[in-house]
C-alpha cells in the first residue's frame, strides 16, 4: 500500500518541467558536474532539449553521453551520462 | 522523482479531469487532497467510490501518491484528543478501511502537537501515513525530532515552498537526515507558475534530489488561489482567453501577459 523502498543508488532522475526557464540549464549542468565517470542520470522534459544537447556539445565534447529513453509527444526522456575515461 | 499533480490545482474537478490533465502533461502521479472535487473522504459510507477511483487511477497509468488530509480537519482524526477513546478507535478503523480501498497512504500535515499525535495514532492502527513536514520543519524542534534518524520512523512528506523558506538552506539538511523516509514533496508554485518562479531555488532543489537517488513523488501545486486561471489553461480545463468569463475576477492572474494586479493596481 505504502509506495515501495526504491533503490536511492540506482535511481536518478532530474525532471526540470518543475524547474523555472532560467533556472533550467544551470540546474543540468549541476548535476551533470556532480557525475563520477560512467554515471548518469535521467533528465525529463516537456520538449525535446536539442538546444541543451548543443549546448553539451560545445563545452563538453566527448565528455557525455547522450541516449533517447522516450522522444515525446508529451514528454522526452534522455539519459546523460559522464563518459569513463 | 516522479513528477505529479495535485488536485489542489484544480480543487473543483472531478477526478476524470485530473486524470485527463495528468496525459495531457504526461504526469505519472496524483495526489488527492480532501474536500476536493473527486469527492473522496474517508468517512463515506461504501468503500465502492474508493475502490473505483484506485482502479481509474491505476488503468490511467497514473499511481496515487497518497490522500491528503486538509489543513484544519487534523482535529478530526484519531489521537487528536489527550488519551485514547473508542470513538478514535472507529475512527481509525475508517481510516484503515478507507486507505485499503484507495491503495494509498494518509498524508497527515505536522504542523503542531495535534497533528504530530494523529499521525502517529493513525499509523498505530495500521493505516500508511506520511507526516506533511512545512517547508521549515527545522524551525521547531518537535519536528526536527521526526526529521532525525531513528525517531519515531514515520515515512515523511515536505511542503517544499521556496517562497517562504531557502529551499537550498532546507533541502540538502533534510535529504541527509529523512534519507529514504522522505517519500512525498509537494512544490508550490510548480508547473504554469514556474516561469515567474526564478530564484526560489527549485532548480538546485531538483537537482539535488537528482543527486541524492529521491525516487519519490514530486506533486505540482499552485501558490495561490489567485492563480487558478493558468492552471485551467495548462491543464487543458479551459480553452484559453477571449471568452470573456476568465477577465471577470479582477483578482485573478494571468503570468502570459504579467498582469498580476495587487490592490487594484495593474
């Protein structure tokens, strides 16, 4: 009845449609920053963040990865991850 | 984080239309305040009303995240009083029965030493609670008892209002202490709100939630009554502006066009 113990370690989820406009991209490369290598989180959106991928691109080239879970129409979910190495 | 609704947002809709709102933003969780326009209490008389919204909900693919209990009416519940009673007995057995049927727990506020005993004597009687903590519960130390590992263990709940406490002070405080036990945060002044929100920290909030694994409920609420148009609109409970009913509450806000009036002023 009570929602279930989920694994705290396993689970990381940023979903910024809470987050207010300016404060999104800071609070995602926040918690990109705090990634040990090969760790990654999932980030959901109400559209699809290209600009943000751009973004990765430009100032962190070959650091992350960059995965589509879901690609809308309503929500878009992709999981980012810090490259081992 | 799973991010959800709260029928605080539209407090007059049935629960089809929040079910409705939570596809159409792609919501995976609802959090049913009492007193609201899914008509939900516990002291119905059938437990068929319960039963049929949980299995609504579930064939919605939304999960509940738990039932509210409206500030003020903590004085109902069982424990309110000093010393046990058969009456809080029944009550607690209501409770029971009615949360069994709904398939989710008790959100009980902890906002002073009434509350505290009601969440507890509920739990007792084996009903699932989660203790509302305010948005500072370190501000008193009864609560920041309830906070601390190993107190009285009650699974809790946060009103996480940038607009009245540092959530960046706030935060990171009660994600090391509650750990796990924190399941549920309700965030006023979410969704339709958020863009006039800058600077409330809810950006470095959920990104330490992130950080820190929460894989509870996240439940989006409006500040203020004042804002019940635009979140009409973004829950697709109105078709938008030109119809000529929404401008006639002068007291009403729309952030679109930033015309929030104050003392009449515009």
């Amino acid at each position: 009845m009570e929602e279930p113990k989920a694994d705290r370690r396993t689970q990381r989820v940023l979903d910024v449609r809470v987050i207010p406009p300016r404060e999104k991209h800071p609070a995602i490369f926040e918690t990109f920053a705090a990634l040990g290598p090969g760790e990654s989180f999932v980030l959901v959106n109400d559209h699809d963040p290209k600009p943000l991928r751009y973004q990765f691109e430009a100032e962190h080239t070959g650091e992350y990865g960059w995965r589509y879970l879901e690609s809308g129409p309503v929500v878009w979910r992709v999981e980012l991850s810090r490259r081992a190495g | 984080m799973r991010l959800g609704l709260s029928s605080a947002a539209a407090p007059d809709a049935p629960l089809s239309e929040l079910l409705a709102a939570c596809a159409r933003r792609g919501l995976a969780t609802l959090e049913l305040e009492e007193g609201h326009g899914h008509g939900l209490e516990p002291g119905l008389r059938s437990l068929a009303a319960p039963r049929d919204a949980a299995a609504r909900i579930e064939a919605a693919g939304v999960s509940l995240a738990g039932f509210r209990v409206a500030r003020g009416s903590t004085a109902r519940l069982p424990g309110s009083a000093a010393g046990a009673t058969e009456e809080d007995a029944a009550d607690a057995a209501t409770w029971a029965r009615f949360a069994r049927a709904l398939g989710a727990p008790a959100l009980v506020p902890l906002h002073g030493p009434v509350d505290r005993r009601a969440a507890l004597a509920l739990r007792r009687a084996g009903v699932p609670v989660l203790g509302i903590l305010p948005p500072d519960p370190f501000a008193d130390p009864a609560l920041a008892s309830l906070v601390d590992p190993g107190s009285e263990g009650l699974p809790l709940a946060w009103d996480a209002d940038g607009a009245v406490t540092d959530l960046d002070v706030v935060a990171p405080r009660l994600l090391d202490r509650a750990g796990a036990r924190l399941r549920h945060i309700r965030i006023p002044g979410g969704g339709p709100e958020s863009a006039g929100r800058e600077g409330l920290g809810v950006g470095t909030l959920a990104a330490r939630l992130a950080l820190a694994g929460y894989a509870g409920t996240v439940a989006l609420a409006p500040s203020s009554a004042r804002f019940r148009v635009v979140w009409d609109a973004w829950l697709g409970r109105r078709g938008g502006w030109g119809c000529g009913s929404a401008g006639e509450d002068r007291s009403l806000v729309s952030l679109g066009a930033r015309t929030e009036r104050r003392d009449g002023v515009a």
